[in-house]
C-alpha cells in the first residue's frame, strides 16, 4: 500500500514541476498571518508561526478503558528559502513526550485560488516516564514525505487538505538498565488533514484542523505499547494561533 | 468531509484459515500419533527453508486440550521472527507422520496453512521406534506453508539440533487474560474458556485472569470496569458488569466471539481437567471481601492434590485496596498470594510471589532479594520482543506474563 502514495507524491512533485505557475499574484493579499498550513507562497516575508495544540483520542480498542487525552502543545515555524521553496519547522511538547521535526517543502500556485505542495520532514520524538512502577525512556526518528492541495476561497478563507505517509526508524528504549534499539526502517502508516485557516480576533488569524492518523506506531503513546498489529486510527484535532 | 475522514475506521481480523483440505491428512487410513513419539521430538530446529519468513530456528513443543470426551494433542512451533508460531495437529500415515494446522505472525495480521511431515527418511522410523531418542540433524521436518487461505506452496523445513532448554526450577511462561488480548486478534476471547483451552498451544504454562464480581457475588472473569464493544457483543446491557447478576450476564451478554462471560468456578475447572496448565494468577480486579475466591482457590487446590496435579493457584493483589482487602482474610498469611506493589508489602502480606512491572527493567538485586526469602519473582507485562530476550538471558525472574506468551516459549526454550 505505501508504493501507492510513493506515486502519489511522485505525481505531486512532477506537477508541482510542470504546471504553469499562476499568471500573477495577488499583490493585495498578505499571507503573513494567515495561512501556515496552507501551501500558500512566501513572497513577502520570511517567517511565519503559529502556536497552538493537538487533542488526540487513544484508540478504544489499543488502549482500553485508559482514554488518555492531554493536550500536546504545537508550535510551527516556515522559514522562506526562495519563493516557493519554505523550510518547515515544528515542535510538539506534551512535557512527558515530545516531537520534533524539520524539512521543507515546495509551493506553486496553480492559480489565484489553487495551491499545491510537496515536501518532506524529518521527525526525532523521545519519551521520559520516571514515575511509581516506570523507570522508562524511548526515542526514534521518523521521515515525513507529505503533500497538500489548497484553496482560496473569495473570502479569503483557507482550505487545504494534506497528506503525509511516515517510516519509522531507529526505536531505542531503556527500562531500568535494559536497553533496547531496533534499527528496522518501516513504513508506519498515513495521515490526512483537513484544515481551514480564517481571520478570528483582531487580525489575527485561526487554524483549524482535523486529521486522522492511521499508524501501526504513534509517539505519543510510546509508554502504553510498542507497535501494533495493524494500523491504528487516531483522530486528532489541531488549533492554532497563526502569529 | 471532516465527519468522514474522522469516521473512517477499518476493522481488522486474522483469517484463520481452513485447514480441512489436506486430503492425506484427512485419509482413513491415518492413525493417532503414539504418545511415546511426541516428547522425543520437542526440541531446537534449525530451519533450512522458510528461515527469510520465520527465522533461523524454531522450538517445537506439544501441548494437549481435553473438550469432551476427546483430547487433542498440538504441536507448536515458536519462532523468533515477528513473534511467528504455528500450530498444528499431528496423525500417523503409514511410516509417516503429518501435521497439519497454521501459522500466525502476532506484529501483524499475516497467517495461512501449515503443512509438514516427517517421512522415513527424515526420522520418522525413529520416532515410532519403541524408545525413540532424537539426536542432532536425525529428524528434519519439512513441508510447505501458505498465505491466508491460498493453497500452500512455499517450502519450508527445520532439523533438530538440541533438546529444549529448561532451568533448573521451575519457569513459568503466563498467559495476559489466559491467552491475550482482544486487539491481539486471536481466534477465541480473552478471559474465556476458549481461550484457558487454546492458550497451552501458544507455548503457556499458566495464565493470568482477571476476576470480578457480579451483583449477587459469583465472581466472574472479565477485565474492564464496564461492559463494552471491546469486550463484549451489542447486548441491551451496559455500564459496570458488578451493576448485573450472573444469570442477566448469562443471559443477555457474550463475549466478543461468542463465549459466555465463565464464572471462576469454570475456569478453574477447566484449567485442572482439561489442560496441562500448572499455574493460575486470580488477578483482582473488584474491591471487597476477598473469602469467595480465597475459598474457591482453597477448594481447587486440593482438588489438583487429590488428582495428583501440580497446580499453584495464587491470588493477586494489584492495588493497595485489594491489599487491604486480603488483610482481613483470618488466615492470609497461608494464602498464596502474588503482591505487585513493594517489597515491604510482599513481607507485609507473606505473598509467595512479587511481580513487578517490567518497566523498572530485570531488578536482579531485588529479585535476588526475593529469592533468599524464599519467594518467587514474575514480571508483567512483556511483549517487545527485545526485552523478552534480554529479561529471560539476563535477568533472574522465575516467570514473564505476556499477552505473547509464544514469544516468552521461544526464547526461553533457545536458550543456551
């Protein structure tokens, strides 16, 4: 299944290069504050951010009548490279775990209203649980090839729809003096997200997003179990002040 | 679009596949295997095909479940490769024997059909010798195993190399719920009779079951607090199991696969008629008097003496209410008990056994601790496969309770 969205991001990488970019850009139109996960260009600046949280659902089924769901804080970062080319920086911290990724990612408008994207993260999370009855750590790193579609609409209100396969590599535990790594490069699964960035209180502006996770592995949950039989499904909600 | 992309949830099975097919082993020429030719074939196989799936050795065992009138002896093969098994039934063809059954890989929800036989010239005429002793590369089992319910065709074949390893004293290889989880996707129902039957194929010695009580106080086996869909079948009941009596659960309830929720009482008769089972952990999960369940385990074990089984049943206490609740036992001090919580506890309670989470890693100063008190030490709950390994190589823990008990089976077994 994952050789389906390898072709998937080929197709989005060999449009990105061979559609005809918009005629003219909205000059009127400042995308500083208003869209970071939007696939929108960074012409007129070179940093953008915003800081929110992710609210994750456990899976029943997984984690049983322990529902966890703490919110993890989400702090993202682009910083422009050239017009359509944006290094993509984001940190979720949930204190007791925490994610880090980097990458970058390309940008073309298709038109006024239509944007695509095609980029490629590196994801380092680690885990410290020191508390009655664990004496654990875990880490690993992860690779995000992801790509979105947007749409502008006439009210300026931003819709994108993103997907993002991830592989999972180099799972390193400890509990107690034990000690345990696995090298293993695997695919882990597929996220979709779908997001509306808008204007919300004195010019600031909003993200909302949905997404569903469907992971065999998921690093917020490192302490509970290590991988899983099949693909998981988590679903998670995303809210974000757009800075 | 947000509500589908939210709502999209596949459900997952394992297809167990049918092995009715095999037209050699459904002969009526075929006879059961003699007993004197199964224990000598136990031992270390190294695989010669088939390893790029399952791994460079296997360890073999048979295990028996009695339903009926009939008993039905497995063979198991436990692999270290993806947590594979394979389970299979075995018959006599003329000089041959055969076994015919599946495979599972528990990372994943991969299975298919499992056939092999010893012919011959691979050490069959060994096996059916009259004191049959197996020596290296004397008996090669070969055959052949396929995907889901394909016709197999993909060879494989092991040939013996040593016997099974085992310890000095006693290891125990406990079963999670008597056999593993619901999201483990096995065949048969965690806390079930079904699953107290199927789980000494799996490579268990015991099990671990969780216990609770009903509204008019026969206690029960059942994990969570509420009746759910992770457990149960859509029914007209929910909310906490303790809120109905057993002839409503009895009635209205099933279990995910069908079973009804058992009582203890059936449980623990099954585990003493009907299995080789040696070891019962009643883990506690209600809250109140413990003497129902102190008095069925008293009852069971002279039961088990009087049939000449060696069986330990122990009652467990996981949380400092269940310790409180056991103290008021007259007689707790010569009741065995498995204590989870601290050391002093375990003194405090006289517990025969203290389990620990595996997440404080092997504690071998404080399992040594342990030991020069006379106890034992098991270790909960195990399944990453790496630190199975390292626990049973490195560490000192006279048990592991696992939800895959057949990976704790191979490596212990292997064990050099």
């Amino acid at each position: 299944m994952h050789a389906f969205y390898h072709k998937l991001l080929l197709f989005f990488l060999i449009a990105l290069t061979v559609c005809k970019p918009a005629a003219s850009q909205d000059t009127a139109f400042r995308a500083k504050h208003a869209a970071i996960v939007f696939p929108y260009p960074m012409i007129y600046e070179k940093w953008r951010s915003s800081i929110g949280f992710t609210l994750l659902t456990t899976p029943e089924d997984i984690t049983e009548e322990v529902r966890i769901r703490i919110p993890c804080g989400d702090f993202r970062v682009l910083r422009r490279i050239s017009d359509r080319l944006e290094l993509d920086g984001r940190v979720m911290f949930q204190i007791l775990q925490n994610h880090f990724s980097l990458g970058a990612r390309y940008v073309l408008p298709v038109s006024e209203k239509l944007f695509l994207s095609a980029g490629d993260d590196i994801g380092y999370w680690f885990g410290i649980l020191k508390l009655s009855g664990f004496d654990s750590k875990a880490s690993g790193w992860a690779n995000y090839p992801n790509a979105s579609v947007g749409y502008r609409t006439k009210k300026n209100l931003l819709i994108t729809l993103a997907g993002q396969v991830s592989f999972n590599y180099n799972y390193q535990a400890a509990n107690g003096q034990n000690k345990f790594s696995a090298k293993e490069f695997y695919y882990n699964g597929e996220t979709f997200t779908l997001a509306l960035e808008q204007p919300f209180v004195n010019k600031k502006h909003l993200t909302l997003a949905v997404s569903g996770i469907y992971n065999y592995f998921y690093w917020q949950t490192w302490s509970l179990y290590y991988r899983t039989n099949r693909k998981v499904f988590y679903p998670q909600v995303t809210v974000a002040l757009i800075l | 679009m947000a509500l589908c992309l939210i709502a999209c949830k596949k459900e997952y099975e394992v297809i167990m596949p049918d092995t009715s097919t095999w037209a050699d082993f459904n002969s009526t020429q075929t006879t059961p295997i003699p007993f004197a030719s199964r224990t000598p074939m136990e031992g270390i196989y190294g695989l010669t095909a088939g390893a790029s799936t399952f791994g460079e050795i296997t360890a073999i065992k048979w295990s028996y479940a009695i339903r009926g009138a009939d008993t039905t002896y497995h063979l198991s093969g436990f692999f270290g490769t993806d947590i594979a098994y394979f389970i299979c039934e075995g018959k006599r063809l003329h000089d041959s024997l055969l076994f015919n059954g599946y495979w599972r890989k528990m990372v994943s929800t991969q299975s298919g059909i499992m056939r092999l036989t010893i012919n011959p010239t691979n050490g069959s005429n060994i096996l059916l010798g009259s004191a049959p002793v197996v020596d290296s590369n004397k008996v090669t089992i070969a055959g052949v195993f396929g995907n889901g319910n394909d016709e197999p065709r993909q060879p494989i074949s092991f040939t013996y190399q040593r016997k099974l390893h085992k310890d000095p004293t006693t290891f125990h290889i406990l079963a999670h719920r008597s056999g593993g989880r619901s999201s483990d996707l096995l065949p048969v129902s965690e806390n079930s009779v079904a699953m107290i039957l199927k789980t000494p194929e799996f490579g268990s010695t015991g099990i671990e079951i969780d216990v609770r009580m009903t509204k008019d106080g026969v206690p029960i086996l059942y994990h969570d607090n509420n009746l759910n869909l992770r457990l149960v079948q859509k029914s007209g009941l929910i909310g906490p199991i303790e809120n109905y009596t057993y002839d409503q659960l009895n009635a209205f309830v099933r279990l995910i696969h069908g079973e009804r929720i058992p009582t203890l009482r059936e449980a623990l008769n099954a585990v003493l008629y009907q299995t080789p089972l040696t070891f019962v952990w009643l883990d506690t999960k209600y809250v109140g008097p413990m003497d129902k369940v102190q008095a069925m385990q008293t009852e069971f074990l002279q039961k088990a003496a009087a049939a000449g089984r060696n069986l330990q049943i122990v009652i467990g206490l996981p949380t400092e209410d269940a310790l409180n609740d056991f103290l008021k036992l007259p007689n707790y001090a010569s009741t065995p008990a498995l204590c989870e919580l601290s050391l002093d506890d375990v003194k405090k309670t006289n517990a025969k056994i203290w389990a620990p989470r595996f997440t404080e890693g092997t504690q071998n100063a404080n399992v040594d601790l342990v030991h020069a008190q006379g106890r034992l030490a098991f270790v909960w709950t195990l399944d990453v496969p790496g630190f199975t390994e390292q626990f049973i190589r490195e560490g000192k823990f006279d048990g592991i309770l696992s939800n895959f008990p057949s990976n704790v089976a191979f490596y212990y077994y292997a064990k050099r």
